[in-house]
C-alpha cells in the first residue's frame, strides 16, 4: 500500500490541532473542578501537544490500537460541561466503557460519573499540611508530586521542609536540586528563592524551609501549620519512640515514615492494606520500594492460583547508601564501588511482604543485587504455585488485572520485546510486569516485574498519604 506523504502531513496536522483543543480544557477541568484526567494511569495535566500525542500513541501498549483524538476530544468537551466535583478520570477507560454500551455521549457520563456530577466546588475534603522531613531523592519526587496535584487546593498541600544546614548557600543548593534531576529531568515549571523568609516558591506553592536537628523542638504552628502530617523521609528513624519526637513539636498530628517501620509499625502498601489505616494510627510507614513493587503481583497470584512458596531476587539500582569508590562501610560488600560493581546484598522486602499479606508469612525468601545504574530495578519472582497455569493463562490474567482490578494504580503490563530499564523512569505503578519475559511450566511460575525505585515508589507514598488525610478523589470509570 502506497502512503501519500501530502495525506500523511494531513492527518498528523489535524491530530495536532485536536491536541491544541484538549489543552485548555484539561486544565480547566484541573483548575476549576479539580479533576485529574489520564491515559491509562499516565496524567495528561500539563502535557504539550507532543505529550498528548505520546500518551494517546501509547495507548496501543494496552489496547494494541493507538487511542483516537477523535473519540477522547468528545469526551473532553461534555465533561467540562457537567459541573463535575473533584475526581480521576481516566479517558481511554471511559472510552471503552463508552464504546461498549452504545448509548449517548451525555446519558452515559451523567450515569458513570453521577457521583460527581454538579458537584462542582462542593468538596468535602479538607486540606492537608505536609511537612517533607528531609528533602532527599524521595522527599524531592514527593515534592514535585504534591506541586503537580496542588489543583484547586483541597487535597495534600506542601507547606514546608526540614533540613539541617548544609552552607551559607543552602537554600540556593536546594531548589537547585529541585529543578534540576539527572534521572527525572527538569522541574516542569518555575521555582524562585527568598533567601530573606527561607522559603521557595514552585508553580504557586510556597514552601518554608525550615533548618533544625531536633525533630521533637520545631514549632510548626509559628509558620502557620496546623495539625500537619510529617512525612520523614531520611530513614534515620525506623521504629515507634524515634518517629513519636515528630509528635512532640507544635502542629504535628501524624507521621509516615517513607522505609520499612521495625516493631509494631503498620507497612502499608497501598492497595493491599491501606484500608487497615485508621484516624487513631499516628505513625505509619510506607514499606519499602520493592515490597510496593511485588506485594500487589504477589496478591493476585495467590488469589488465583495459591503460592506454596517462592524466592525474590531484586536487581536494584545503587542507593545513596553505597560508596561511589572501594572505601570502609559498616555493611558487608557496600563499601565497594557502586559505580563499577554488581554487588550481593540482603533485602528483607519479601519478608515485608507479610505484613501487608499476613497470608504470605514464612513463605518467601530474598535477595538483592545492586548494580550500576542510576534507577529503576526489576523484582524476579520464582514461585511454586498450588495450581497449574501457563504463561498465556497468566499473561492475559495479569493484564486484565492491570485494566479493570481495584490494583491497577499498582500493577502495569507491558509485552514490547525492546523494553529497558530506562524506559521505566517516571513509571507512577508500583510495578510492570514483563508479560514476554514469563517463564511457566506446570506449577513453577517466573516472573519479572520492573520498577521505577525512586519515582513509582514516591507515587505509592502519595496515595498513603492521601489515604491518611481522606483527600484522596474518586476515580472513574470504577472497577
């Protein structure tokens, strides 16, 4: 078949201007109704015509046709036309939906989206002040996250972050590292300083920097923070009586600690167990990366098919925690270099799995692997199952549970035969399996799930976090 290359500039044109039009309503719908639309979990808020383009292209990841413009842009302009509250919409799903029920554009959103239709600014959320307790690679991706979902303001608001001083150029350094990522890019928008009043302002939301050592002796309440939920993100303290000096300073109400808790703690990975997080728990962790990355995979395979036991073995981008050049450390082999090395380490991840999925307990064992790359690590799960499957079986199981399960803000699938790591940067589920990567023979199933450690793991923490303070918007089409 001959392709007319006039034809070809044609088409791609007017897909452009449909892009141009979807726009402005987007960002109508984020700024006045605070709704949040997205491809297939990717977010189209502040997309570029190129970014629209992308994410409807995408689509045939998914659905293996490429999403039309001409079918979303509808759909676009009758939901600005329904006052709607606040809410997630994803329009490939709806389309679908749509598509499937044959009946008339408005009628059918009025019935699927009824809870928030004429809803608009009536909003029973409460704002959230958020204290970011340290400000490293995963308090800074927090921070661009809550600045991207500020909206319309009733949800989680950034109101200030601890630190303790670095330099006289502290302040300058910090919203340098804001604006500037190596793995995640730049900040997609503006960011200025007030060195005088110690605050940055990025995209709208003022941020107090404040500088102290003493986590038990800030008085939040003198920068008018109220009743804030402290998310420390440093690791230094991992267990109930270190967390609870948050407690001790003025405005603080409750705290999530981004790592593993020890003792008693609730981990919580959302989607597994966040419905175990009630208003009498003042501190919660969010577990680990890879235990985000696996429990939900680990989840739906034993609800199907039974686990009689298994092994984890994680390749995982070098931390922070390791040393760029051979020098003394106090862990076994990390003193090595990060830089030039694979390095075997432990990972209590698939113990951890447990305490999100108590039926788990004692059933999994783990390793880890850390080597040369700056983000994004890859779960291998080898697993003896109670039933027989095959690969196709499971394959088309786990990408219907990425589409239409409670789980598919958590799981991803993905069958490319030309996937990498870097591919996955910005992934926001908490874990992609690689469908063409599985491996089953009768009862013995691999499986290989990729994740973005840093940024898919942030998003996690996010929606702890919108859990914890009720803020959280519906989202549609529901399962």
């Amino acid at each position: 078949m001959t392709v007319n290359p006039d034809a070809a500039h044609q088409s791609w044109a007017k897909r452009e201007a449909m892009a141009e039009e979807m726009i402005p309503l987007i960002g109508r719908l984020y700024r006045e109704n605070n709704v949040v639309t997205g491809v297939y979990g990717r977010s189209l808020i502040n997309q570029s015509v190129m970014g629209l383009l992308k994410a409807h292209r995408w689509a045939r990841q998914i659905d293996d046709v490429e999403l039309s413009l001409e079918e979303t842009l509808p759909l676009l302009r009758a939901l600005t036309e329904l006052n709607l509250g606040a809410a997630s919409i994803d329009l490939a799903k709806l389309n679908l939906r749509l598509k499937a029920q044959e009946q008339p554009l408005e009628t059918f959103l009025r019935t699927e989206l009824a809870d928030v239709v004429d809803q608009q600014g009536i909003d029973e959320r409460q704002s959230t002040d958020v204290v970011l307790y340290g400000f490293g690679r995963i308090g800074r991706l927090l921070a661009r996250i809550m600045i991207e979902h500020a909206g319309g303001g009733n949800g989680l608001r950034l109101r200030a972050i601890v630190v303790r001083r670095g330099s006289e150029q502290d302040l300058v350094k910090r919203a340098s590292l804001l604006r500037r990522d190596s793995v995640h890019g730049p900040f997609d928008g503006t960011i200025t300083v007030d060195q005088e009043n110690n605050t940055i302002l990025a995209n709208g939301t003022l941020i107090q920097v404040i500088y102290a050592d003493n986590p038990a002796a800030i008085n939040y309440t003198a920068y008018g923070i109220e009743n804030a939920l402290v998310v420390d993100n440093t690791g230094r303290w991992r267990d109930a009586d270190g967390l609870a000096q948050h407690l001790q300073s003025r405005g603080v109400s409750r705290v999530l600690l981004t790592a593993p808790g020890k003792g008693d703690l609730k981990n919580i990975v959302h989607g597994i167990n966040h419905g175990s997080i009630s208003s009498t728990d003042k501190i919660i962790t969010a577990a680990s990366c890879t235990t985000n990355a696996i429990t939900p995979v680990l989840k739906v395979l034993n609800d199907k098919y039974g686990i009689v036991h298994g092994h984890v073995e994680t390749v995982h981008s070098f931390t922070n925690d390791q040393n760029l050049t051979d020098n003394f450390h106090k862990g076994d082999r990390r003193g090595r270099s990060a830089a030039l090395n694979m390095v075997l380490t432990e990972t209590g991840a698939a113990k951890a799995v447990a305490k999100a999925l108590p039926e788990l307990l004692g059933k999994l064992t783990g390793n880890s692997i850390r080597v040369p790359t700056p983000d994004v690590s890859m779960a291998i799960l080898n697993l003896n199952l109670e039933q027989e499957t095959t690969k196709e079986e499971v394959n088309s199981y786990l990408r219907e549970v990425s589409l239409y399960s409670d789980l598919h803000r958590q799981i991803d699938y993905i069958d490319s035969p030309e996937v990498v790591s870097t591919d996955f940067v910005g992934s926001r589920r908490a874990g992609i399996v690689d469908g063409l990567a599985t491996i089953s023979h009768g009862k013995n199933l691999v499986l290989y799930v990729w994740y973005d450690n840093e940024f898919g793991y942030s998003c996690q923490v996010v929606r702890v976090m919108e859990e914890m303070a009720g803020v959280h918007p519906a989202a549609f089409p529901q399962s």
